[in-house]
C-alpha cells in the first residue's frame, strides 16, 4: 500500500499535470481568436481619418463574433481536454479513500461523497462552458468593438485594445488562459479540499498538516505554513489553531495582511476557519490541508490541545 506522503505526491502531480495540459493549448486558441478577430474586421467601414463608422455593415460584423469566436474555442479538443478534466475527479477520488485508509484504516466513505463529486463536475462544466466563456472572454470582445463603432475609434485602436484583451503580453496572460486556469486549478483543488474536509468531519479527525510545494508565486500564507511544517514549529494544526490562521498567525508571527478583508493576501473574501479547509491560501492555491491521525502527532503536542 501506498504512504500517505506517496500518495499526497500523486494528487498534486495529478493536479499540476492537468492544469499544465490545459494551459499548454490556450495561448493557441486565444492566436486562433485573435485571428477570427482581425479578419472578421478586415473590411470594417470607416471615414477619412481611419475611424470605425456605424453601418449596418459593420453592425453584422459585431453579430458575427459571437458565433466565431465560439466555433473556433468549443472544437472537438475543448471537448476531450474537458472530458479528461472530468476524469480527473474520479481518480482524485480513489486518491482521497487510498489516503483516508491509510490513515486510519478501513472506513465507510459516506453517501454524499458521490453527490458532491457530481456537484464539483457539473461546476467545472458550467464554468467552461460557452455561457462562462461568453461572459468572461467572448463578450467583452464583441463589447471593446461596439464600443469604438458607436463612439468613432479607429481600427488601430481596437486591435490593440483586443490584442492586449486576448493574447499574452508583457502584461500578463491573455484573458481566456487567465479564466480557464484559474477554473481548472480551483475546480480539482477545492474539490479535492472538500472530499478531504468531508471525510475529515465524519472520522472526527482533529489535526491537519499542510502540504504542497512552494512556487514563486506562492502566497506569504502559504508560504509561511509550509516553511512552518519543515521547521517543525508548525508541524502539524490543531482545528483550534485555524482560527489564527484565518487572522495571519503562524508560529506566532503575522503574515502580511490585505486591508479591504482583514485576511492575509490573497485569501478569498470570506474566508474563516471553518471554509479555510477548502480555500485554503486562495484563487490558484495549490496547496492542501490533510487530515492526519492523532496517533502520529507527539504526545506533548496532543496533551498541549487536549481541551480545545
């Protein structure tokens, strides 16, 4: 039987691997878009001085971009990189009962585990799907162009203005790469969070350890648990110390804290210590809270806790 380290390391390459996969075609379909863009725009009706007019004509070009931009992103391979997503879920699922029996030998997985394991796949599918991509990526370009069409912008400047919308720049990564990874990596991540905190709940498990691996982006949060772990001044969490957590505290120390929440930067608005098993550092957090059993906790440790 796999160890629980082994098999920790097996739900974070599985997560990685696909947020990497999906990632990996994006800049691609947003050229494809960009594409779709330029020559649906190619013959725009303008003035002398180069800006767009309000034409019937350039009206039917507007009606247009909806329904290319759709064509060119949901072909057969968005479909299969999504149904490979899908499956992610039912082998994140034999994963979390491998390390539930691991942990504490064999158990009774409860009948809701299947209903959310439904809920969590239908989300993701909701939220990839033509009417999220529409609002988050379709629209708003169909928008930048009624916006210079009814106000006289030049197409120079809706081609920058869509260029800097839709493909990766110096300032950042196009916006359909920016949505849909955030959605693949929250979706596998808080699902996986959530079967975890579940499980954890009817076990009555009481102590976590927090894992994952550090990136340059990671948040000072998480940054701070984990170092936390390696040192052993943190190395495993009682669920009374969430609380602190929630507040910024680790090992006594304050981590940066965002002045419009009151949490530390970067965690999602509303997070506490009841859903920061599930949110854990925030957007794009691949980091986890594991559920381990009191036995490997040291006894000085367990007695320091043994009332809260």
């Amino acid at each position: 039987m796999a160890t629980q380290a082994q098999i920790i390391e097996k739900i974070t390459e599985l997560i990685e691997m696909r947020v990497s996969q999906w990632n990996e075609r994006m800049p691609q379909l947003q050229r494809q878009s960009y594409d779709v863009v330029l020559n649906l725009t190619a013959d725009l009706d303008t003035d002398a001085d180069g800006k767009i007019k309000p034409t019937a004509k350039n009206i039917r070009t507007i009606s247009r971009i909806k329904d290319e931009l759709n064509r060119v992103i949901f072909d057969k391979k968005y479909q299969d990189d999504l149904d490979l997503l899908l499956e992610d879920y039912n082998e994140l699922t034999k994963l979390q009962n491998q390390y539930f029996t691991a942990t504490v030998g064999k158990f009774k997985v409860p009948s809701v585990m299947e209903q959310i394991q439904d809920l969590a796949k239908q989300s993701v599918v909701d939220q990839l799907g033509q009417d999220a991509i529409g609002v988050n990526f379709v629209d708003p370009v169909r928008d930048i162009l009624v916006k210079n069409v009814t106000t006289g912008g030049s197409r120079a400047e809706f081609i920058e203005q869509v260029r800097e919308f839709m493909l990766d720049t110096d300032a950042g990564e196009g916006k359909l790469a920016k949505y849909t990874k955030q959605i693949v990596t929250d979706s596998l991540n808080q699902y996986s969070a959530n079967y975890n905190a579940v499980l954890t709940d009817d076990l009555g498990l009481v102590w976590y350890k927090y894992d994952g691996s550090l990136q340059d982006t990671s948040r000072p949060i998480c940054d701070a648990l984990i170092k936390a772990k390696r040192s052993k001044c943190m190395e495993y969490i009682h669920r009374s110390q969430l609380d602190d957590i929630v507040n910024g505290y680790v090992c006594g120390e304050r981590v940066p804290i965002y002045e419009k929440t009151g949490l530390p930067q970067g965690m999602i608005p509303g997070t506490n210590a009841a859903n920061f098993r599930i949110n854990r550092g925030g957007y794009n957090c691949n980091h986890q809270l594991y559920a381990v059993s009191a036995a490997v906790v040291p006894k000085e440790l367990r007695d320091e806790f043994a009332n809260k």
